[in-house]
C-alpha cells in the first residue's frame, strides 16, 4: 500500500536521554539490540473516518518515532491496514457498497488526516491483503506445528501454551474477549480464549486457497505475519535464530491491549519459538464530554471535520499533546480556543528577532520527553519561554526553536 508523504525533519544538535515509557509490563527504556528500532503500530480497520481516538494512538507513536530519530536511531516503523474484517463487510454491506471501495475511500481520508497532522509515515505501510500469501504460509506453518485446531468449520490457535501470562484475570479476558471480536461460547473449542486463525468461506466475502480450505484469515495473525516480515525480513520462518525477542516496540490503543496483543504475541512465539516484542506501549482512550467516544455512540469528533471546519491541523495536534498519552481523557470543543491562543503566542514570539534563551530550553524539553513522552510538562516549558520571550529576555534564536519544535514535536509553527 502506498503510504503517505515523508517529511523532511530538520537535525537536532543535542544528547537526548535515553527514551523511557511506560509499558504494559511497567516504565522502561526503549533499547535495541543494534542502533536499528523495530516498531509496529496496529493500523485501522478502514471502514470509518479517523477520528480523534486514532488521532492520539498515531501521534504518540509519532512522538517516539520523531524522538529516537533525533537521538540518532534508524527506526524501522511498520503499520498494517486490516482490509479484511468483519466490521469492514457489515459496513459495506449496510451501506451497499464493496468492501473494496469502502475501504480505499478510508484509506485515502485517514492518510490525508495523517498528513495534515504531520505524522511521519512508516517505512512500511502493508494491507492485509497485500500480505495474503505470507498470511496463509504462516498459519499452514502454525497447522503443522501443531498449534491450531477445527472447529465449526473455522481453524482456531491453541492459546493453552500460552495464558500463564494473560495480562487479566480469566473472568475479565471472557468478557472482553467477546467484546472485541472473541467468540467464547462457541460449542466445540478447545478452550473458551481461543482465537480464530482462518475463518471458512463465507457467501458475500473474498476468500482465498489454502491447505485449510477456501477462506480468509482471523484478525490476529494477520498483524503478526506483517510485523515479523516487515521487520525481520521475508526469511523469518526458516531462521532458526533470530534472536531472543523479535521486535523492540509494538504499539496501539489501550483498547488492544487484550485480547488482541495478547494474541499477536502468542502467535509470534507459536511461530518463532522467540519474544514478539521487547515493549508494548499503549495510548489512552479518548472520551468525548464525559463520555467514551465511539461509534456505536455516534459521538466521534473526525479529523477530517475539525480541518474541514478551519481548525488548524497544529491546533489539534498541541491540543492532544496537553494531555498525556497514556491516560484516559476527555475531549471538549473547549479545548480548541484553548490550543488555537497557545499556538498564536508561540508563532508571535517565533516572529522576533530576539527571543529568549533556547538552549537550556531545549534540553528541558527533551528531559521532559525523554520520561515518559510528558507532553504536557514539555509544553508548560514552551508558554514560559514564550512569557519571557514577551518580557523581552533575548539569547535565543528563533530559528532553532522553530526548528527543534518541528522535529520533536511535529509542531510546524
């Protein structure tokens, strides 16, 4: 899949510390075994507009893609497009459409609404159905290791292996299972969490040839297969060592926590006989006036919408930024005049020819990011300089500022 436009990114002059967050398995610092990252962020199912929720998960992915650049890492980001899934067929059904045409008109919305917001497009960005035969060789390869199973004419991944490290209690991972896509009642399976790896042929939807018959793959492997041979190359089955831990970083919303990264993972030492990944790191959700956004609530505030209406994408973007990633949080059409008269009085002081001292500036703003992406305290950082620069301290240039906020914050200003 084509991805969207790079950014030119302007060097950074500076020792950034190293890059701590906090992962699902508690704070740590972002490391590779080489000065290559390998980071996988789960992409859309495209069969909506991007919404402010997605908005956030990429922005923070982008905020760690952009701070181990500047510190001198070549990073390896990889994304999928699930173009094959249920809710993309219920969608295009309702609205009598093909999926196909659906979801290439979500595609070209989001990748739009990631370009206005200045979010740095992976080095690989790969449909589900552009991995299609990797997809498949991966499950046959599951089948005769002796990880899958049939069961109502579908194969299922055997997950017994593997819940000695589910990240929940198994009461919560029934439930929430079953809420994100999981069919635990299914009669005949062998264990309740167990997730399907190739769904039989359906009337109305694509399906392709495999040993396990005509059908199409289940949600999960498939951002397996993209991240392992996007990021480790096409040759990762038959290597015998990889390594101790396939990936550095995968990355999405909270909301995938489980059962989907519990999944991906399982499937990838099913697969490797190795670690999927050294950190999962994940966005908080995004509610909207005291209420979770969704789309069953048909209370999402789009991107695409807020630009239409004249809202500079910057805004948005500083306003998502005053918040941090990881924390649950509320979105108000207050926050927008807010943002929008931060932005004005940085862009006024960026203007002069004398500005306060950047250096320390600059080094306070990467500490800040460097613990835990803190968005909000690098921000406050940015208004004081703005206050003296306003009081007219002078030491500083304008130009480097402006330069450093883009390539660490992705604030063109």
């Amino acid at each position: 899949m084509k991805t969207w436009p790079d950014l030119a990114v302007p060097p950074v002059d500076l020792a950034f510390p190293p890059l701590i967050l906090n992962a699902t398995s508690g704070a740590r610092e972002l490391e590779s075994s080489s000065n290559n990252f390998k980071m996988y962020v789960c992409g859309i199912t495209p069969y909506d507009a991007t919404h402010l929720g997605h908005a956030a998960t990429y922005l923070t992915f982008d905020l760690v893609n952009r701070y181990l650049r500047a510190s001198g890492k070549n990073v390896s980001f990889v994304e999928n497009i699930t173009d094959i899934d249920d809710p993309l067929f219920e969608r295009a059904a309702r609205d009598n459409q093909s999926w196909q045409e659906l979801g290439n008109s979500q595609v070209a919305l989001f990748t739009g609404d990631m370009t206005a917001l200045r979010i740095l497009p992976p080095t690989a960005y790969v449909s589900v159905t552009e991995a299609m035969s990797s997809i498949i060789l991966a499950i046959e390869l599951l089948a005769e290791k002796g990880f899958t199973y049939e069961c109502a004419g579908n194969t299922y991944f055997r997950t017994t292996n593997f819940l000695t490290t589910l990240p929940i209690a198994i009461d919560d991972a029934l439930r929430v299972f079953a809420e994100r896509g999981g069919d635990p009642q299914t009669a005949g399976k062998e264990h309740p969490l167990d997730p399907i790896l190739w769904v039989a042929k359906k009337a109305g939807e694509p399906s392709w040839i495999s040993k396990l018959g005509e059908g199409r793959p289940g949600w999960h492997v498939e951002c397996t297969v993209i991240a392992l041979e996007n990021l480790l190359g096409i040759g990762y089955l038959e290597e015998t060592k990889v390594g101790e831990i396939a990936i550095d970083l995968q990355g999405g919303g909270s909301d995938l926590i489980f059962p989907h990264h519990f999944m991906t993972a399982a499937i990838g030492k099913a697969l490797t006989g190795i670690d999927f990944a050294a950190s999962y790191v994940h966005a908080g959700m995004v509610g909207l006036d005291g209420e979770k956004m969704s789309k069953s609530k048909g209370n999402l505030v789009l991107v695409s919408n807020l630009i239409a209406s004249g809202i500079d994408p910057m805004v948005i973007r500083f306003a998502l930024m005053d918040s941090h990633y990881s924390k649950e949080r509320m979105w108000s059409a207050g926050l927008i005049p807010i943002a929008q008269a931060r932005v004005e009085r940085i862009r006024s002081a960026l203007s002069r020819s004398e500005v306060a001292p950047t250096d320390k500036l600059f080094r306070d703003i990467a500490s800040a990011l460097g613990n835990d992406l803190n968005t909000p305290s690098a921000l406050a950082l940015i208004d004081t300089w703005v206050e003296e620069t306003e009081a007219g301290s002078i030491g500083g240039s304008a130009g480097e500022m402006s330069r450093f906020l883009d390539a660490t914050l992705g604030l063109a200003l």
